[in-house]
C-alpha cells in the first residue's frame, strides 16, 4: 500500500492536523474539553483506581464447588462462546438506524481500493455493506464458526441479488432489511448468478471473501494487508488464549499489514469479560489468569508492537449495554514492518 500523504501522515495527526480517515476528528491529546470516550484513561498503572471504560478488574472469588460443577456441565459446548451469536446484526441494529453506526467513523479512505481483512466478521453483514459502500480492491472476512461463514457466503449472494443493479447508491442495511429487490425474489427465483471466477470478475461481489478458521492459528500472511479490522473480538480472543493469546493476536495483525497499514481496533470492555467466565472451565481459567488489561493494549500496540502512532475515534452519544464504544486506530510505519 502506498503511504498515507505527507501531509495527511499519522505523526502530524497527532501534532494536531486533521486525520482524512476519520469523519469524527478527535483530539488524543485534548483533556477536559474532549468528548467523554477521549478521556479515558488507557494508563498501564493498575494501582490507581480505574476509570476507564475498558473496565476494571472486578473482585475474583475462588469458585465454590458447586459454581465448579456447573462449569463442568457447560465446558462441553456453549453457542455463544466465541462471540459467535447468530442474528448479531439484526440485534445489534438500533431502531430506525440503518446502518452499523461504526461505519460513520470508519471513512472510506481505510478501505476504497484496499486489501481489507475483517477478523471475527461474524455472519458477514458489515463485511458486505463496507465492501458496497466502499469498494475495497479486495475483503476477507474471517470466522472461528463456520456456520456463521456459511450464512456470511449466503448474504453476499443475497445482497448481489438485491441491490440495485443500476445504482451505485448502496440500499442495503447492516440487517439486511432495507433492500432494492424484496427478498421473496430471491426466494422464488433463486440468487442472481455470479460469473465464474476463471474470468477474474472485479468489484462487487467479487471483491469479497469469506473464510472458516481460528484467525490466531492461520499462518501468518506477512505484508498483506492495507487494513485490519478488529472489531468486538478481543474480549474472545483474550478469554480462550489469555495474556499470551492477546498480545500474539496483536503482533500477528502487525505482521500481516503493508508498510503504512492501519490497524482498527474496537476493544471490549474488562468489566464485560466475567459475564462470560462460566462458559466452560477452561474460559474460567484464562480469565483468572489475565493480567493484561484492556486498558494496557494501546500502550503495548505503540511499544511492544511498535505501530508509530495510535487515534481514538468513537462516539460518546453512542452506547451498547451502557457502555460507550470507540475505535483504536494504529498506524504502521510507512517503511517497515519488522519487529
Ligand atoms: C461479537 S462478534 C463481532 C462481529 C464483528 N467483528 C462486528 O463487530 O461486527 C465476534 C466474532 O468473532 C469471532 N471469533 C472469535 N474468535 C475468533 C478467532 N479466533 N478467529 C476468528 N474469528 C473469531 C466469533 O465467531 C464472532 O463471530
């Protein structure tokens, strides 16, 4: 990937010129006049009493017998245990809003033309609508469950059939409701068909991949990617690989973006991680073990993983489970990747 403009370059971002990959333009540096996800504290000093919406460490009991047998009985299996609800769009989507609203932070500029990975895209929908809307060069999208990535390759055919083939406007929503064409076409009619892949067709929907597999345990495809979407996946990532998990996950997006690639993290909350802790014995576990908080990933991305500077985007007015939600965005140097 080309380098993000001298003028546009993350250092002079950070002494104040306004980022073009954001459409919210936030001031890291900015205190008690700044909106309220940018004055969070992302200190690494866990003495202090946090206050960060990442969350603080909330008291660990030793589990009673009776909490450890009941651990054992879910340890099997549980739906939700990565993260992998079904319908998560469809409930993740505000009355009357059409679409995710992420998407009014991620600007164009981090996809149009690029080499864009999704991790943990779930069952596909904002892969697809940033792919319409935005026209990567080319988006994987990839999942732990592959039933989710089943459903992920049946919306994108779904969204090819429904949406307006003579417009560039794109109608579909991050639910996949408001459309062009009603679905009961497709039902009756079948998917419009594709052309096939031997005549290397570009654009939508060609431009879209989808794949099953524990991103963490993939090879590493070193220098591949322009943009790395880390959405609402390290709380998961965290409960099922711990501390050590964490940080690989990190150094791995690291590796596998180009020089001058950006790194979009949406961290989870640490107080929304023992919500989670008697999914199986082996989450409690990990869960017990973590010292490694959410409020210390930004400074390990800068310093551990040496991304040369760092934004945080969001919105204060928006908030999931009372909680207000923001993105990390990580630069990489524009020459090297090497760590
Ligand atoms: C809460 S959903 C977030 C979906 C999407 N990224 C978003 O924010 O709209 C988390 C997703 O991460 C997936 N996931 C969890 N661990 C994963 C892993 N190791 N590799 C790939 N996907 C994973 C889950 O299956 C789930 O679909």
């Amino acid at each position: 990937m080309s380098a993000p403009a001298e003028s546009t370059s993350p250092e002079k971002q950070e002494s104040g010129v306004a980022n073009p990959y954001l459409k919210y333009q936030g001031d890291s540096n900015a205190a008690d006049s700044a909106p309220r996800h940018q004055r969070i504290q992302l200190s690494s000093d866990r003495s202090k009493e946090p206050q960060s919406v990442l969350g603080k460490r909330p008291s660990t009991a030793a589990g009673s017998a009776s909490q450890s047998s009941k651990h054992q009985q879910r340890e099997k299996f549980h739906p939700n245990v990565y993260g992998n609800y079904k319908a998560y769009y469809s409930s993740r989507r505000d009355k009357g809003q059409k679409d995710d609203p992420r998407m009014n932070v991620l600007d164009s500029s981090l996809i149009t033309d690029k080499t864009v990975l999704d991790i943990g895209c779930n069952s596909g929908n904002l892969t697809i609508v940033l792919a319409m809307k935005y026209k990567p060069a080319h988006v994987v999208g990839i999942d732990i469950d592959p039933n989710l990535i089943h459903s992920a390759r049946t919306h994108l055919k779904l969204a090819y059939s429904l949406r307006n083939p003579d417009s560039d406007e794109v109608d579909l929503d991050i639910g996949f409701k408001y459309h062009y064409f009603p679905h009961s076409m497709s039902t009756m009619f079948g998917f419009l068909p594709t052309l096939p892949a031997r005549s290397s067709p570009k654009g939508f929907p060609y431009n879209v991949e989808f794949k099953a597999d524990d991103w963490l345990k993939t090879p590493t495809e070193k220098e591949t990617y322009d943009t790395i979407l880390a959405l609402s996946i390290t709380k998961w990532i965290h409960l099922h690989n711990g501390d050590e998990g964490m940080k690989e996950f990190f150094h791995k997006a690291y590796q596998s973006l180009k020089p001058g690639g950006i790194f979009v993290v949406e961290p989870q909350a640490y107080e929304s991680y023992a919500r989670r802790r008697r999914d199986s014995e082996h989450i409690k576990a990990m869960y017990d073990s973590i010292k490694f908080l959410p409020d210390q990933f930004k400074d390990f991305l800068l310093n551990d993983v040496h991304f040369a500077s760092y934004e945080i985007a969001g919105d204060s007015e928006n908030e999931q489970n009372g909680m207000a939600w923001f993105l990390l965005l990580f630069w990489l140097n524009a020459y090297s990747n090497c760590s």
